[in-house]
C-alpha cells in the first residue's frame, strides 16, 4: 500500500475534519485544545459584553474560574459538533463557579449557548473517565445529540438570546 492509499484511508476515518471545511468555524477546530478554550471564553465575553453584561478577567491563573460575568463567577465550555452528530462538553469538575456557559459551534456556522447553574449541570454530566486511579469522580461530561437536545437545558438557552435573558433575569 501507496502513501496516497494511507492517507486517502485515514482521511475517509476522520470525517469529522471534513465537515468543518469551508466553514467559519474551521480555524477553531483546527486549534489544540487549550487554545479552543480560550477562544470560547472570548467568545462569551464578547457575547456578554454586547449584551450590556460585564465582564471581568481574573488574573489570577491558579482560579478555578474562567470568566465572571456581573459579578458570578463563570465557567466557559465549548464544544464543537462531533461526525457523529453529537455535542460533549468535556472536564466539568466542581469548583468555584456559580453558572457554566456552554458554547456549542457547529460547521454550518450556527452557534448555540447555555447559560446553567452549576449545581443542575453537574447533577445531569456523566462520568467522564473510569480508569483505575482516579475512577473519575472528580471529573464529568455532557454529552447529547444535537438533535435531541435534552429537556432539562431548554429554560437555560440554546439560542443565545435565550441564554442571555436567563442570564439577566436568574442570575443578578
């Protein structure tokens, strides 16, 4: 087997690169996972920020925080559509903040948010590792069909208007 036939396999294995070409969102998907991170977080800052919420940086690295938006602490999480229709919103933990944004991007361009209590997230995320050592107690996903998303996250966005009025009329 050619190199032209491995690659031409491998690129027919990874389908999920291929829908995010051409799209606006393709340069963030391309980006290592960090980096996605903080995009996201500046995304909802400027969501935020164009919807007359304050926004305040923390510069203090070792805060379990990313972002507070009118004074509650925030967690940003971005997931980008998965080949397999499928949204992840991956490493919720918790720690010191009060609401988590969730960022969904999609190749089409479309972008969906949610704005949830932290307590009602973490009671609906799943285990995200079960290895041995750590048996992944501390740390959770959400994971859900784009499709289908779940009830429970309706009141709390989806579009972002939506997130953003729950935001201001729930949280301050």
């Amino acid at each position: 087997m050619d190199i032209t036939n491995i690659t031409k396999q491998l690129e027919k294995e990874n389908v999920d690169d291929l829908q995010w070409s051409g799209s606006i969102f393709e340069w963030i998907h391309h980006k290592a996972p960090a980096s996605k991170g903080t995009i996201g977080r500046k995304i909802v800052e400027s969501i935020a920020t164009t919807n007359g919420i304050c926004v305040q940086r923390l510069v203090n690295k070792t805060s379990d925080v990313d972002t507070v938006l009118d004074f509650v602490p925030t967690e940003v999480k971005l997931s980008m559509l998965w080949s397999n229709n499928t949204l992840v919103f991956q490493q919720l933990r918790d720690q010191q903040y009060s609401v988590a944004c969730l960022l969904a991007l999609f190749p089409s361009g479309k972008a969906m948010l949610w704005i949830i209590p932290k307590e009602i997230l973490l009671e609906h995320a799943e285990v995200q590792h079960t290895g041995k050592k750590r048996a992944g107690k501390d740390t959770k996903w959400l994971k859900f069909d784009a499709n289908n998303i779940p009830e429970w996250m309706q009141e709390y966005g989806g579009e972002i208007e939506t997130a953003i009025n729950y935001f201001k009329t729930a949280c301050q």
